[in-house]
C-alpha cells in the first residue's frame, strides 16, 4: 500500500519525495537488468546487448530532454 501525500506538502517537498523514491526503484530495475550479464546463467550476442542499452539510452534521453525545458517562454517573431 502506498503512503498518502500530505495535503500541506510544497512542490520542492513533493519533489523531492517522489524523484528519489523513483529514482530508487530504477536503479533497482537497472542492477536487476544485469543480472542478465551472468553468461553461466543466459546466452546472448552482441547486438542484443547493444539492442537493450539503445532502448534504455532512448528513453533515458527522452525523459532528460522533459528536465532542460526552458522555464520562461520566448514570444515568437517573425
């Protein structure tokens, strides 16, 4: 069960909160990921690992790219 917000809570707070707890659990998921790495244990080549790290970079990038929105807004001219 998940724990409740409080109500009263800032946007830095919340932020805080949640980005660490996320990041956690993606860093978890990552260090699971290489448990595939044990050859004793799965077979794989080299465009299959370059097939995963991909994915992940692409979604990395996209999720950072989110992050470096300017914050003011430009008017636009012509």
């Amino acid at each position: 069960m998940r724990k409740k917000s409080p109500k009263n809570e800032d946007k830095r707070s919340r932020f805080k909160r949640l980005a660490q707890a996320r990041t956690n659990r993606v860093l978890k998921t990552l260090k699971i990921l290489g448990n595939c790495a044990d050859k004793s244990r799965y077979e794989y080549i080299k465009e299959d690992v370059e097939r995963v790290f991909s994915a992940v970079d692409r979604r990395l990038n996209k999720i950072k790219a989110r992050f470096d929105l300017p914050t003011d807004k430009e008017e636009f001219k012509l």
